[in-house]
C-alpha cells in the first residue's frame, strides 16, 4: 500500500532534449514513462541523476539535487539503463554486496553466474544482474530504462515482480520507461507520456 509520503519532486525539469516535466512520486508507487522515440525518455531519466545538462529542480525528500555529493545522489536515485555497464571480467566482481541465493532465484538465476565471465553472459542476464546490482544499493527511488527489452515472457514478469516487492518492502517509488501497454497495465500505478518539445518554426 503507498502513503503520502513525496519521495521524489520534480519541478519544471528541462533539457536540450526533452521537453519540461513536473511530477511527484510518493512511496511506493511505479510510474510508467512512455512516448514517441526522440521524445527525450532516456535523457530525462539522465537528467534526475545529473547525468545530463539540465533546467529546474529535483528534490529526494526535500533536499535538493545539487545540495547533495553527485555519489551520495546516485546512490539514492539509482539508474539502470537500457545497457547496464560492466568493468570487470567475472559477474561478481561488479557487487559490493554480493546478491543472495534467494534474490538471484527471484530473477531466474543461480549463484554459478556469479563467477562467469561477463562476456560469456547474455543481454538479459546482464540486465537482470543490472538490477540487483541496482538493489544492493537500497535505494529510494529507482530509474528503470525499458530494462525487460530483452527478456522472454517468463523473465520479465519475476523482473516486474522483484521491482514491485522492493517498492513495497522499501517504501521507495520508481519511473520505468515501457513501450508495452500491457506491461504498464500490469504493473503501473499510473502512466505519463513524455512530452514533446515545442520546436520553432521559422516564418
């Protein structure tokens, strides 16, 4: 059940290519992002973890973006894009915390993973691992970019599982970007589409 509580603040929010958005996100709630291509998705998500020049304010409850160390921020809104970024040569190598048994069965993987060479892994499995990477990390708001492109039926549904219950469990709130209308009826307390910016038309 989500309270009242505003995690995230978003006012008048703007950049070179996106259009200005103003939203509030309370605990435990999922928004879902969709829009035309070039609508500017991915850089607004940028945006919120100062990943990308941008206008306006973002505030995690009431402490404003820029009054916040850029680490501390990102640990607190967490971004996991469309293609996570790996480092290292094995899988474990990339958690500080490594992942329980438990948590990795709840994606449809086994600890054995863990010690895999990244190479050796698929594009799902590096987005599933992506996530609880992301997890690990508890934080309050979590910036989802289209993460089960990749997935066949049955993964993305223990993926949308994983995100609902941390909501729950952690009182945290979420922006996943979805192009699949089904998906965001499953799992959205509700959706936006991303506006589109006004471009000028010369006389």
């Amino acid at each position: 059940m989500k309270n009242s509580t505003v995690v995230l603040d978003v006012r008048a929010l703007a950049g070179a290519y996106f259009a200005s958005v103003n939203l509030q996100l309370v605990a435990g709630e999922m928004l879902c992002l969709f829009g035309t291509s070039g609508s500017g998705k991915s850089q607004f998500l940028r945006a919120l973890v100062d990943l990308e020049l941008h206008r306006g304010e973002v505030f995690l409850q009431g402490t404003e973006q820029q009054q916040m160390a850029a680490n501390l921020w990102r640990r607190e809104v967490a971004y996991l894009p469309a293609e996570s970024g790996w480092w290292a040569v094995r899988v474990g190598q990339h958690f500080a915390t490594q992942p329980s048994s438990e948590a990795l069965a709840s994606l449809g993987l086994d600890e054995a993973i863990l010690v895999r060479e990244v190479d050796g892994i698929s594009s799902g499995e590096r987005q599933r691992l992506g996530l609880l990477r992301l997890l690990v990390q508890r934080p309050q708001v979590i910036l989802l970019d289209e993460p089960s492109a990749n997935l066949d039926p049955d993964s993305t549904l223990k993926m949308e599982q994983v995100v609902r219950a941390y909501l729950h469990e952690a009182q945290a709130a979420a922006i996943w970007v979805s192009h699949d209308p089904l998906q965001r009826e499953r799992i959205a307390d509700r959706s936006m589409e991303m506006p589109l910016m006004q471009r000028e038309v010369a006389a």
